[in-house]
C-alpha cells in the first residue's frame, strides 16, 4: 500500500479494527477510517486515536439505535427568497 492513499481492500493488508472498519493516513496527513460493510470511507480526523475512538462511538451508536439523540441539522443549505 501507498504511503497517503486509500488503500486496496482487495489486494493490501489491511488491519480490520473490531472486524467493522480500517484507518489509514491520507496524503494530506489526517486520518480516514473505511468501513468493511459498505467499504465507503466513514469519518476523517486529526490523529489516530481520535478516527478510532469516533469510529467505534459512531457504530456503536447505530447499533444501539441512539445516533439521532447526538445529530442535528444546523443549517439545511437552502437559499430562500427570490435571487
């Protein structure tokens, strides 16, 4: 696998976290996590530890059905009125 770039699930060796999600370092220096079961890219942060610790709230959550007691929208991104 290349240093910064989205791994290949198929091909590369890529350490499964709680059999549910993979971290690698993108080339900008953050940090991804992809999931397993829908191999999309899940959350991207800062540091390691914080992509893992985030990760592992987030699915939790959905598990436990309680994700939509911590979410909210802010702003819907619609311009009202005439432009």
């Amino acid at each position: 696998m290349s240093k910064g770039y989205r791994p290949n699930l198929e091909t590369d060796n890529v350490e499964w976290i709680d059999d549910a999600f993979c971290i690698y370092k993108t080339r900008f220096g953050l940090y991804t996590s992809i999931r397993k079961d829908t191999q999309e890219n899940f959350l991207t942060g800062g540091t390691y530890d914080a992509v893992l610790e985030m990760s592992r709230w987030h699915l939790k959550c959905e598990q436990e059905g309680t994700l939509h007691l911590y979410t909210r929208v802010i702003n819907s991104g619609v311009v009202g009125g005439k432009l």
